[in-house]
C-alpha cells in the first residue's frame, strides 16, 4: 500500500496541478458550441432491466465506457462537451439509474444494491465488462461495482468523489453546500455554486457550461430529477460515507487500474479525499485540475477526455 505523510501529500498536489497545466488533445469536429452531431441528435432508448424500463442513451464507437451519474442527476445532467470529447474514441453510455428521472423501479438504499444494479444493466445490454466512469456520488458506486463485481471492470475513472470515512483525513461538503444541493428546485445560479469556482475563469466557465445545456436540454442546467429521489440516495450515500461494509477498507482490493481526478478547489469532496483514493487504491493515478470544483469534468472537458482516453490506452 503507498504510505503518504502530510508533507508528501502537498508536494504530490502540486505535483498533480503541473501535469494538469500541460495536458491537450484534440477531438471530432463540433458545432459551435462544441456538440458533434451524434451527441445534438442522439434518441434516447429504453432497456427492460429486471422487469423495469431504464432510459439510456448510447455515443461514439469502441470500447464501452459506463458513465455513472452524480447525486440527483439524470441522462440530461452530462455536459454535451464532455460527452462529445469521451465519445471520439469510446462508445459512451449514460443512463437514468433505476427509480431516477424516466427509469421505472425504485432507487435503492444501498451503493452495494446500486452497483448490483449496475450489472443487471449491463447484461440487459450485453455487455460483459466495460470501462466505468463514475463521478461524485457515481464515484462511489464505481468504487463498490469494482471491489463487488471486479470480472465487469475493465478500468475505472474516479471523478469528483469520496472514500468512506475510515480515514480522520477524509472531509466533507460544508453545510452550506448541502443545503442548497438538497433543495428541491436548483436555479442557475445554485449550480454555478454547487459545481464551479467563483474566480473569473470559475464564472466564465460556469456560464459557458449552462449556454450548452440550454442549447441541448430543455431545462438547462436547472434541476431535472423529482425531489423525491434525495432521501433514498442520501440514505445510501451515507452508509457509504458510514464505511457500512467496511468499504474503506476494501479499497486495496481493487486490482483494475484507476484514474483518479479532482478539482483542487471541489467543495463537495476536497481535493485531500482524491489523496486519500491514491494512496488506497494500488494501482491508480492521480490528476488534479487548478481552479476548478466538483465539476472540473466539464470546465476542463477536453483536457479531462484526453487523460481519461489516454489512461484507457485510446490515445
């Protein structure tokens, strides 16, 4: 297991920040607000998974990469940037989890019963492993679907995320934060907040960012999931953060290789949480974005594509 003392985790953050400065790739040709066309037009499709209709949506062409959704979110909730970068070199599958947005069945109150549920998806898409993408409390699910189910991972993606708390290193989102991320209606402004920096280029990027969901989706960036959905996430989540099932723990189970990406400024899960996955987790990578919070996935989407392609060999 790496062993990392305080005055090691501040050099290998400022480590991260370097490699971060320098990544750059390139990406299919894009309208002008930089959605290729297979991501403006793409059809929503339905699934029958354990007897209910689960909504997905499917992009690009490759390997599988299974994208895993944030608390509250839906298939409308991935900026059409990312989803364009990702889709150049994979074939990219969002999905509204079970009980979430247009999925029938009920949410369950587990992350275990949430990876579980994961698998059954797959085998309604025939899918036998895959690379997963999970991001924020999707992150978490990912960590569970790889120590549970290790023969479907192929390699993982840890976006915006947490560890349980077995560790006194570990932090959480101040209370603030989770008030507004629980309302039952987000604004705009509550989502540049909740995801973004509040630097110019934090601003900047927020905006940017809603421009493109407007374009695509009907309701922006605003909130697209009931309020009914909280409870049972949170309750999950939080026997997670709980460490029930000694999840913590089981973190240097996972054989797959991860990439392990943050913005150093998320206000979620701080960037000291990704230190702490590094150190855990045997085979993994770490990349820390510079002025950007829990939505870094978006504001650095091509530059965050290019490391995930180049992590999954695609590059």
């Amino acid at each position: 297991m790496k062993t990392i003392d305080y005055c090691k985790r501040t050099v290998l953050l400022g480590f991260a920040l370097m490699l971060c400065v320098t990544v750059s790739g390139c990406i299919a040709p894009k309208n002008r607000l930089g959605m290729t066309d297979n991501v403006m037009h793409s059809k929503t499709e339905v699934v029958e998974v354990n007897g209910e209709k689960i909504s997905y949506r499917s992009f690009g062409t490759g390997a599988p990469l299974l994208l895993l959704q944030r608390f509250r979110g839906s298939l409308n909730d991935w900026d059409p940037e990312l989803l364009t970068a990702l889709s150049v070199s994979n074939r990219v599958i969002t999905f509204d989890s079970i009980g979430v947005a247009d999925s029938e069945g009920q949410i369950p109150e587990t992350l275990e019963g949430a990876a579980d549920f994961v698998v059954a998806f797959m085998d309604a898409l025939k899918i036998q492993r895959a690379n997963v993408l999970g991001w924020s409390l999707g992150g978490m699910t990912a960590q569970v679907l790889a120590i549970k189910h290790p023969d479907r991972v192929e390699k993982l993606i840890l976006a915006g995320t947490t560890p349980p708390a077995g560790s006194d290193e570990v932090q959480f989102a101040p209370d603030e934060w989770t008030s507004i991320a629980t309302k039952p209606e987000n604004s705009a402004a509550d989502m540049a907040y909740l995801f973004y920096t509040t630097t110019d280029s934090g601003l900047r990027a927020a905006l940017e960012s809603q421009q493109r969901f407007e374009r695509l989706y009907e309701r922006g960036v605003r909130t697209k999931t009931s309020a009914s959905i909280i409870m049972p996430q949170a309750i999950a989540a939080r026997g997670f953060i709980d460490n029930r099932g000694n999840w913590y723990q089981r973190l240097t189970h996972i054989e797959r290789p991860v990439l392990i990406a943050n913005g150093d400024s998320d206000l979620a899960f701080p960037v000291i949480n990704s230190i702490v996955l590094h150190r855990e987790i045997p085979d993994s990578k770490l990349v820390i974005y510079p002025d950007a919070g829990h939505a870094f996935l978006f504001q650095y989407a091509s530059r965050f594509s290019v490391d995930v392609n180049n992590f999954l060999g695609n590059e």
